[in-house]
C-alpha cells in the first residue's frame, strides 16, 4: 500500500476528520483542511490586530506590514480596474489575504494546504466567474455579449472568433483553479519526494539536501506568486466585466 | 479533549495515531466525500474573514491612511508657507540693507564734501595770511636795506670826510662826495 511509505507523496494532502458532523444527511466534519482554514484566517486577523490596535500616523512594524499588503492590493484593483472597482476591495483583500496564508502556512512541514485542493480552488474560482458573469450583465445589460465579440475584427472572422471567445471565456474558472491547485499539489510533492530521497540516501543525502533548501525558496516564491496570480487575474476579469469594450 | 488530541494529531501527522485516519485510493484532491465539508469550512471561514476586513481592517487602515496624507499635506502647506514667510523677511533684510548702505553712502561723500570744503577754507585763511605776513616782511626787509643803505652811505660819507680832512684843508660837502662815489 501506498500509505504505509513513509515517502508517499500525496499522504499530505488526505483529508482527516477533527470531529464528526452532520447537516442533514451531508458530511459536514471538522477536518484537517478546515483547521487550516481557521489557521489561515485565524494568522491574517492576528496580522491586522496585532498592525490596527495601536494605531498611529507614523506605524510601527506591524501597522507598516497591514499598510503595505493594503496599498498593495488598492494599488493592483486602482491599475486594473479604476476606481469603479472599489466596492470589490473588501473581497479582492479578503481573498488574497486567504490564499496568501494558506499557501504560507502550508509551506511548513507537517502541515496541510488548504489550497492544494482543486475543490477550495474551484469554488473561488467559480464564484469568481458567477459574480463576474451577473456584474458584466447588470452593468451592460446585453451589450455585456461583446466580450464575445471584440470590436475591429471582420464580420465574416465571427462564426470563428465567436466560438473561440466563448470556449475561453468559460474555460476561465477552470485555468484559474487548476493553476493555483497544480502548483500547491506539484510543488508540494516535489519537496516531499526530495526529502523522502534525503533519508534514503542517508550520508549522501546532502545532495538532495541542498535542491531541497533551493527548491523550497522557490516554492515559497510560487506560494507568494500564485496568490497575485489569482488576485490579479480576479481584477482583470472584474475589468472585463466592468468595461467590456475594452 | 479528544478535539484537542486529534488537532495535536494532524499538526503532527508522522505520529503513528495519524494512522486511524481515512484513506481513499487515488488523489485525495478527487474523493467527492469531503467536498461539503471542505466548502462548508471554506465558507464559513471566508465569510469570517471578509466581514472582518470588510468591516474591521479596511474602514481603520483607510482612515489610517488617509489621515496620514491628510497630516503630510498640511506640513508641506505649513512648510510653504513658512517658507514664503522667511523669504518675504529676507526680501525686508536685504531692502533695508541696501537702503542702509545707500545712507551711508550719501553720509560718507557729504562728510567727505564738508571736510574737504572745511580744508579749502583753511588753507584759502592761512594763504592770505601768510600772503600778509610775507608782503610786511618783505616791506620790513625792504625798510631795512634803504636804512642800512643810507646808514652806510652816511658812515661811507663820514670816512671819507674823516680820511680828506686829515689830507686836505678843504673838506668837500656831502654832496660832492655822494657824486664822486657814484
């Protein structure tokens, strides 16, 4: 069996119930990955608690370190969707300070990444794609339908682009899951190979040793870029939605 | 207690107990029974944290901020204005201190223009003093000389007189004798 190698892979990412639970009929327990959840939103809370009780026109470090994810994400929404994206900053923050800290907290060993998990992803990225979808049609009414058609491109290219803007435009929740899925789920099980191979090799094992303290520094580079991957590509398909000519 | 055990348990999963867990084969990620309870989790936990930077973060860093552009703002004003201040004194400095050295100027050449105006009048007072002194001088050593003159044609005279009478009989007047002698 697979799950009795101390080196499987994939053993980080099973899901483990804490306590039982049940909502009429349905599996609702406390696992795991809900932990994690908590965790995540548990370490952003204490980050802006910790920044906003003592609050002061010049900040102290932590004030600085809210300040700054601040401006960074006001900063991203103001380039890609001007100031009509405003009423979405409380969500945008929200959701790259979620998968900010689960992608972080699941750098650490022994622990469980939250966004690893294609179905955490996806509802994101679904909901992402739902609300997009009613902004784009409350905002334009029908006029919303030429996103599936750019302006300057021949009459006779449509029954060819139609289809292809169509396929891409619901093909978007997918990329957008599946990238930050994959990347948690490859990079993870990279680093558990290599240090599974650590072990294995005993004295030689510091070969291994030094990819690892390499290859962790870059995943805790995609840890970071995925979360603004995500966020940005949020702002730019509300972009979409809010100016469709564009 | 058992809770507490079991996250102990899964922060540690290396331990032997983590082996009561469930195992499913393939990708955890595709086992469908633990996907209402991931996004039930997942709600909740993001609902928790949207309503707290929704309503807690967002609202205090704002007004953080723009409290802080707005402090920035009126130090740049107060500083331009200061500023302007400093250099309206300057400009008040720099007019009095010409206008100041314009007066002293002026006082300098009129000082000047009355010393030498004082000089001339002296020197003009003593020039015709000396001017009068010398006439009389040259008058007393003129007066002097037609004495001396007279003095000695007269003593000349007397000689002469004195020497002939020893010689001759006839004494010649003053007269005949002031002749021969010129």
């Amino acid at each position: 069996m697979a799950a009795d190698n101390p080196i499987d892979p994939i053993h980080q990412f099973e899901i483990s119930k804490i306590a039982e639970m049940q909502i009429a009929g349905i599996d609702i327990s406390f696992t795991n990955s809900s932990l994690f959840m908590v965790f995540a939103i548990a370490a952003t809370m204490t980050l802006f608690i910790l920044g906003l009780t003592k609050r002061s026109i010049i900040p102290n470090r932590m004030q600085m370190l809210s300040e700054l994810s601040y401006n960074f994400i006001a900063n991203m929404l103001r380039d890609q969707v001007g100031d009509q994206g405003r009423a979405y900053f409380p969500f945008i923050f929200s959701l790259f300070m979620f998968i900010f800290f689960c992608n972080f907290i699941g750098l650490i060993p022994y622990t469980f990444t939250v966004t690893s998990h294609l179905i955490v992803t996806f509802a994101f990225a679904g909901l992402i794609f739902l609300a997009v979808t009613i902004i784009g049609f409350i905002k334009n009414g029908l006029g919303y339908l030429r996103i599936f058609y750019p302006s300057g491109i021949p009459i006779f290219l449509a029954p060819l682009i139609v289809p292809i803007e169509i396929i891409s435009y619901l093909s978007k929740p997918i990329s957008l899951s599946v990238r930050l899925c994959a990347n948690m789920l490859a990079g993870h099980s990279i680093l558990k190979i290599f240090a599974g191979f650590i072990v294995m090799l005993g004295f030689l094992g510091f070969a291994p040793l030094i990819f690892l303290v390499v290859l962790y520094a870059l995943e805790t580079l995609i840890a970071a870029l995925q979360a603004y991957i995500f966020t940005i590509l949020t702002c730019i398909y509300l972009n979409d939605a809010l100016h469709p000519d564009h | 207690m058992k809770f507490f055990l079991k996250i102990f348990i899964f922060v540690f999963p290396l331990s032997e107990a983590y082996a009561e867990g469930q195992k499913s084969a393939g990708l955890p990620q595709m086992d469908i029974s633990t996907f209402p309870s991931q996004l039930f989790w997942l709600i909740i936990t993001f609902t928790a944290l949207y309503l707290f930077m929704w309503k807690f973060v967002i609202p205090r860093l704002s007004t953080t901020i723009e409290e802080r552009k707005d402090k920035i703002s009126n130090d740049i004003n107060d500083a331009e204005n200061l500023n302007s201040e400093a250099s309206k004194i300057l400009e008040n400095y720099d007019d009095k201190m010409n206008s100041a050295s314009l007066e002293s100027n002026e006082i300098v050449s009129s000082s000047k223009a009355a010393m030498n105006a004082y000089l001339d009048k002296l020197k003009k007072d003593n020039e015709i003093k000396i001017n009068a002194m010398i006439t009389e001088s040259e008058r007393k050593i003129h007066q002097q000389k037609q004495q001396s003159e007279q003095e000695i044609k007269k003593a000349t005279i007397d000689t002469i007189k004195s020497i002939v009478s020893k010689y001759v009989e006839t004494v010649p007047s003053d007269d005949e004798i002031s002749k021969k002698l010129n």
